[in-house]
C-alpha cells in the first residue's frame, strides 16, 4: 500500500478519506523571512510582542530557510543551523518541539512557519488525526498482509512509505494517552527521523512528562531520550495566555443549566437558522449511520450525552465539522473523576472544533475551568478550557466563514 500524495494535509492510505483539521497561517509576501512576517504582525498591533516567542520564530525561521526545497519531488539532503540554544544533543538536532501552556502560541507559531517552508513535500496534522490514520493504515497493512501470506512489520512499512512521501511532518498537540499510542509512535518517529524526515510538534508538556503515570511507561522511556537527542527543544512556559485577551461579552457559552440558559440557547439557535423549523439528518461514517437530530442552515444542535457519552469518536466529529459550520451542545455536566471517557472525548471534541474554526454556542453546568477538576487526564483538560474561553471571542467568533450549508 502506499500514501496518496495530494494537495491536502491528509496522509495515508488512498482508501481512508482525510482532511486537515487546521487552515495554516498565510506568510503571502514574506515566504522567505518568517521573522519579518512575525514582527510586522507585532507593529500592526496584531500581535503583542513576546521574547519567548521571538526567539522561537528565529529559530523556525532558520530552520524554515535550510528546508527549502524543489517542488520536483526528489528528496533533498537538508542542513541545520549553527545550534543557537545549549541543548544537549548527539549530531545535529533533526526537529524542533516547541512545548509550553496553554495559549503561548504554539500553534500559530508552527502554522506560519509551515506556510513559510517552500516546499510540496510537507505536511502538518492534528495529532488525534494522525494517531487515527495510522491505526486505520496499520489495520488495512495487516489485512492486505493476510491475503497475500506477507508477514511484513505495518508499522515500519507505514514510517518507509511515509518518509518516501515528505520531508518534513508538522504535529499540533502532540500527547500519549494510552501505552498502544506510545508504542506506535516511538517506532513511527524513530523511522521518520532515521529516514531525515523533520519534525516540527507542539505540545503542553516537555518530552520528559510526556505519558507521565501511563501505563508500561518505561517502554515509552527510550524514545523520550531518543527525542531528546535529535530534536531541538523550545520552551515557551511562562507569559501570557493569549487566549485570554480580547474576550468578548458576546454571550455564546451559558452557565448554570436552568431555564435561562435553555431560552438563550433556543433563542441562539433560532437566530442562526432564521428561525426555520429544524429538522433531523443522518451522515455516512465509515459504512454507518450517525443521527443528527436538529439541524439548519449549517447549524446542528446536539446534547452532550450524544456526542461523549454514547460510542462516537474522531470519525464522528470529523463527519460533523464537514457539515456544520455550527455547534449547539446543551447540558455539559461537571465531570466526576469516573466520567473520564466522557472527559476525553469531550477535550478531543473541542480540540477538534477549534481546529476548524467551528462555532460554538454551549450550556455547561459551570465554568470550563470547573467542568473536570479531578481524575485522570484533568491537568490536559486545562487546555480545554482554555479552548473554551478563547472560542468566546469576538476574535475566534469573526473569523472563518459560514460556508458549509
């Protein structure tokens, strides 16, 4: 099997249909000089100026300038900048993996450089979307294997094809959850950077708190050192939460759960439509059907219960972000500690929505900050959250379009 090399941010297998789950920056007029893009969006006031930041975008910049690469698809052998930070590495560091809090700009950063990199053979992707494909990729590997008597390693012929397809793989929210997912990506990456494929990935942790606590973390422990080594580590910790500037009085997310919170969310959701009568749709994911239950005009409206409790996941959300260019979601409880699924489907979810741009009109039972306090995975849930709060704005509300109808 090999990759289906296109135009989108997608990347496996020809008969897995993808999408990219984030639009990247446009760096128009200044593909070559990312760090002149950066500052005059600090001159227009677009920006607030940051040194952590900037030390970050020089640092893509250079590394943005040394994968230039011809659009001919041969692969290229790549350079590196003289090592600007003390980091301890062996050779030269091969990735940078910019890691900080919630709302440091991580993901802008990594989108304007990606639009910098002249270059057809990259991609960049969510890694929740990553993660699925893969699974989906080393599934059908098998399958194929069975019929054909071909006992082959899926995993390392996925990281081969791949690394015939691009020179440099950009990941957004990079995290373990689960001790498949570590084993899976330590092989993946290690090929990848075998293979001169860089890397370029944001996270909240540093890599030595990656999985922390997971299950059989000690076999995750070597590609912890492993990434350490080869990729350039860039702290943005500390500062400012950007996400939080700018919030709008625009009421969009309704706390407690009662009657006014039920009027408003009615009231909304008849505004979006025009006040047309909703009706009910049924989209295709993957051969089955998922029910929408109240929908118009782009705008669906779902319960929590029907989007986290029930067995939905990523190909679910990503047949509802194809189709809506609007969310309802009424009756988001404050989690308890055993409601942990919920809690993670609900912060990949939302994860996936701001990805898209998707608009957001929720009821909740409390604040966001005070939707999953305890239990496993609630120190991740801060960056939903913090997702939540910016989703508020009249800066996330005015951008995008309303094009899906």
């Amino acid at each position: 099997m090999a990759f289906r090399h296109t135009s989108r941010c997608g990347l496996f297998d020809p008969n897995i249909e993808v999408s990219c789950l984030s639009s990247v920056a446009k760096v128009t007029n200044h593909a070559s000089d990312l760090v002149s893009f950066y500052f005059s969006r600090v001159k227009s006031g677009d920006l607030q100026r940051d040194p952590q930041q900037e030390g970050a975008v020089r640092l893509l910049s250079q590394f943005s300038d040394n994968l230039s690469a011809t659009d001919d698809g041969s692969r290229k052998r790549f350079s590196w900048w003289p090592r600007v930070h003390s980091v301890k590495a062996v050779g030269d560091p091969i990735g940078i993996y910019l890691f900080g809090g919630v709302g440091r700009g991580k993901t802008m950063l990594m989108d304007m450089f990606f639009s910098s990199v002249k270059s057809t053979r990259k991609r960049r992707v969510h890694f929740h979307i990553f993660m699925r494909e893969a699974h989906q990729w080393i599934h059908a590997r098998r399958q194929k294997g069975k019929e054909q008597d071909d006992s082959g390693d899926p995993i390392m012929a996925l990281a081969h094809s791949l690394s015939k397809q691009i020179d440099l793989l950009c990941f957004d929210e990079f995290e373990i959850s689960d001790v498949a997912d570590a084993l899976i990506i330590r092989r993946i990456f290690s090929s990848l950077l075998d293979n001169k494929v860089r890397l370029v990935t944001t996270s909240n942790w540093h890599p030595e708190d990656l999985y922390s606590g997971g299950l059989q973390r000690e076999l995750f422990i070597p590609f912890i050192k492993f990434l350490k080594e080869q990729v350039q580590i860039v702290s943005l910790c500390g500062g400012t939460d950007y996400r939080l500037l700018g919030l709008s009085s625009r009421p969009v997310y309704f706390s407690p759960l009662d009657d006014a919170a039920r009027i408003a969310l009615r009231g909304l959701f008849d505004t979006l439509t025009g006040g047309g009568d909703s009706r009910s749709e049924e989209l295709r994911v993957e051969g089955r059907a998922l029910h929408v239950g109240r929908a118009n005009q782009g705008v669906a409206w779902f319960n929590f219960s029907e989007l986290c409790q029930e067995a939905v996941g990523v190909s679910d959300y990503l047949a509802i972000i194809d189709r809506f260019h609007t969310l309802v979601i009424s009756d988001i409880p404050i989690m308890p500690p055993e409601q942990r699924n919920e809690a993670r489907r609900f912060s990949i979810l939302i994860d996936m929505l701001y990805e898209h741009k998707i608009k957001l009109v929720c009821s909740a039972a409390g604040k966001p900050e005070e939707l999953y306090v305890r239990g496993t995975g609630s120190r991740e849930f801060l960056r939903t959250a913090s997702r939540l709060r910016e989703m508020q704005t009249s800066i996330y509300l005015s951008g995008g379009s309303f094009k899906k109808l």
